[in-house]
C-alpha cells in the first residue's frame, strides 16, 4: 500500500516498535501465561463491601522492634511490688534468649481521661486523647522471631510468602481515588521480610504497595521517583494506548503480567499530577507542622510521615503506613532507647488523631498502633527484656471502634495474655469487618486453592465496636 506521507509511515511503522518494546517488557516474564483477569482492566475501581463498613481507610503506624507493653499501657503494679524476685511460673518453652528474674519498669503510670486509662510517662501526648483509642491488651501471636513476627502481623503467615494485608484491602475494596495508588507505605523497613511485608504475593500486581523511600530514608526524602515523566502528557498517552492496542490484538496470548504491566504504566501516568501536590507539605500551615513535631529535631522525621499519611488517607488512599524503623527492640538500654523512641513518635502520633478528628476524618479512617510482639517483663541483662509474642498491647482509633475502651488483659506481670485473648489472625479478621469485608468471603484462588488473609484462622472481635 502506498504510504500517503511521513506521518502515516511512521504511524504505522510504530506498531513494529512497539511490538518490540512489549517483547522485551515481557523477557522476564514466566513461561507459562497465567489466566486472564476478571475485570484487568480496572483492577483498583471502588468495589462495594460485602455489608455495610464502618470504616473507609486505614492508617498503621507500625512500631518495629517490638515496644513493651509493661513499659508503655499494660500497667503491673504486681511487677513493681515482686521487682527482682523470680517469674512464680515457668517461662515459655521457646525463647529468644536467656533472660532472669522479673524487672520493673522504669517509668512512671499514671490514669487519664474519663476512661482511666493507665499510661506511662514515655507518651504525654499519646495520653491527653486516651478516650479516643481502644487498647487491646491481649494480643499475642505465633512467633519469637522479628522475620517470622513481622511477616504474620502484616501478612497472616510467619511461615510463607503471602500477600501482605494492605493488598488484600486494596484487592477486596479498590481505591477511592483512581489518580493514586491503593496502598502507600512510607519509609518501610529492608529487614525482616523486606517487601514481603507489603508485597501482594499471588494476588495480581496492582495490589502491591508503593513505597515511598524505605528504612534508611529521611522522610523529607520518601517520595515516589521519577513521578515526572521527561516526554509531554500527550505524547505518553499515545504510547499507552499503542501498547494496550497490541495487547487487545494478542488476546489469545494475553496474560495477566502483560495485563499486570500496562496498569502499571496507566498508574504512573495518572500519577504524575497528583502525587506531587499530596506529598507538598509546604501547603499546611505553621500550626499543623507544629501540631505534628515537624518543627522539632527528634519528632520531624515520625511527623512527616504521619502528615503524609493523613493527606494521602484525605486524598482517597485506601490503605497507608508509616513505620518507625527498627527502633523498639532494647535486649539492652530500656530505660534510654524507649524514651528516645517515644519521644520521637509520641507528638506526631497525638497530631495526627487530632488532626483526623478536626477534619472528620477519623469516625471512617481506623488506625492502628502497635509493633510485631513485647516483651518480657523479665530482665535480659541489666536493663533489657527480650521478644515476647505471647502478650503486647495495640491500640485502634476511629473507623468505628469504641473509644476509651480497654479490652483484654494479660496476667499480673504482664507476660502472656489470659483474658479474652486476641491472636494475629483475630486483629486482621477484625479489621476486615470494620472495613465491611468478611474475611471467610475474601479470597483469592491460587494453585488449586482459596487463600485469604486470616487462612484457616480467625475470630472477629466484635466488642471492639461502637
């Protein structure tokens, strides 16, 4: 055919580039094509939940390392009075290491609020707004191990790579805004699992969070690469429509990486304009940079990434965390690392509560508190206590949780729970429900089986609602 000028033969010519551009894109890619999606095309398009939710969005500040909880809100008057004497009952079987004889905490308890909830001194602004959370002082999980703690507390599994539980949220829910991604994690840790923690495993890739920096990032820096393109708007958008061109003409060949990839790209695309204006924080003012610490040295760092967090919650994320990395775990120094971790996390922490409840944001966005196990109440060392995955404390506020509730409690030194207790496996199946998602319904089919975020476990604790 007689090509009529210059542009119709490079028009037509592109189709032979980007044939070979989609070739090498898939180079890597298994042998073997996985089966079609349901709905590819739109995989983060808001889906209605499975009854109505109580909340919308999520918020986890995750505290790794592990803080104490007989340090922290799990209050012991029994291990201040039996202070250096030995545990009156045998300690687990399995422990991290070597530890002795029952240690008091170095910091001072005292109530607060209309509830009277017992705070310690590490968190005097964590403490003014005690009637807006919901302890949970029960909590305990199947692993010693940071790796294997960390991968249950975000995954389900501390044994196997499995999709994280901000992807099964984004799987199961979509995203309320189409020009930003899911599921954000600001600043997340390299160790312990690294991006298995938020990785979405088997479910497709646009489950998977965007992290913004990592562990060894300041937050001033943790913002999403390369977000602006070097071609125009106009010229990426012909590219894209070329390459999902070439992907509807192979349909007999289509397979979810492709599919996986081009969304990818869409995202990017739509990206560009609206992330750069949520992660400005020049635009809040003085007083909400003060209100989260952001003016001070030890409280910048955490204060960023909680005002990231609220303004990427406001602007339609379904699911964000922001980790305080790898800080909390003192084998040694107690009294010293846990008031320079809760120095530094306490303000912006208490800012970001406030600033949620201010804007009407917190009735529908929960968050979470809390780190992958405790401590032991006995000593390791001189001044330390080791991992405790059979008693540590969380806490929630808003999304539609009782306030000023405390539920559950562990014995009187604080070592394993023994009331109403809460296992891992309980929290995510909670969290689903509040979400308006039941965990038994939201799965996944992969290599001949339904998987989901709770496996064969999980009870919803349902006196933690409102």
């Amino acid at each position: 055919m007689l090509l009529h000028n210059r542009r119709e033969m490079l028009r037509t010519s592109a189709l032979g580039f980007g044939g070979l551009a989609l070739a090498d894109l898939l180079a890597a890619a298994e042998p073997a094509p996985a089966p079609r999606l349901v709905g590819a095309r739109d995989p983060l398009s808001p889906r209605a939940p499975h009854f109505p939710a109580r909340a919308k969005r999520v918020i986890f500040l995750f505290m790794h390392g592990g803080p104490s909880q007989v340090d922290t809100f799990d209050y012991k008057p029994k291990l201040i009075a039996d202070d250096g004497k030995p545990l009156p009952f045998a300690k687990p079987r399995v422990v991290s290491s070597a530890t002795g004889n029952l240690l008091r905490s170095p910091f001072a308890f005292k109530q607060h609020g209309q509830s009277g909830a017992w705070v310690s001194e590490l968190f005097p602004h964590i403490a003014k707004g005690v009637d807006d959370l919901c302890f949970i002082k029960s909590m305990h999980g199947s692993n010693s191990r940071h790796g294997g703690a960390l991968l249950e507390l975000h995954t389900g599994s501390d044994t196997f790579v499995r999709p994280s539980m901000g992807s099964w949220v984004t799987y199961g829910l979509g995203t309320e805004n189409r020009d930003l991604p899911g599921y954000v994690t600001i600043c997340p840790t390299l160790t312990h699992g690294g991006v298995n923690n938020y990785s979405s495993a088997f479910l497709p890739a646009m489950y998977q969070a965007t992290p913004l920096g990592n562990a060894g990032t300041a937050s001033s820096l943790a913002t999403v690469p390369f977000v602006k393109g070097t071609t125009t708007a106009a010229q990426q958008r012909l590219e894209l429509d070329l390459l999902a061109d070439l992907d509807r003409e192979r349909t007999t060949a289509s397979d979810a990486a492709t599919e996986g990839r081009i969304q990818s790209f869409e995202m990017a695309f739509r990206m560009q304009n609206a992330v750069p204006a949520v992660q400005d924080l020049s635009k809040e003012t003085a007083e909400t940079h003060k209100l989260y610490g952001i003016d001070e040295k030890a409280t910048e760092n955490f204060g960023r990434q909680c005002l990231m967090a609220r303004r990427f919650a406001e602007a339609g994320v379904r699911f964000v965390q922001c980790t305080h990395s790898y800080k909390w775990d003192q084998h040694d120094n107690l009294k010293k690392d846990h008031t320079n971790n809760a120095r530094e996390v306490d303000k912006p922490i208490a800012g970001l509560l406030s600033d949620l409840k201010h804007r009407g944001l917190l009735k529908d966005t929960l968050v979470i508190w809390g780190g992958e196990f405790g401590r032991t109440p006995v000593a390791q060392g001189k001044d330390g206590r080791d991992h405790n995955p059979h008693a540590f404390t969380m806490f929630l506020a808003g999304g539609g949780v009782k306030a000023g509730y405390s539920h559950g409690a562990t014995d009187d030194y604080g070592y394993f729970a023994a009331e109403d207790k809460v296992h891992v496996h309980d929290l995510h199946a909670t969290i689903l429900h509040l979400l308006g998602l039941d965990h038994l319904r939201l799965t996944h089919r992969h290599a001949g089986r339904d998987f989901r975020l709770t496996d064969v476990h999980g009870q919803v604790v349902k006196d933690l609602f409102a």
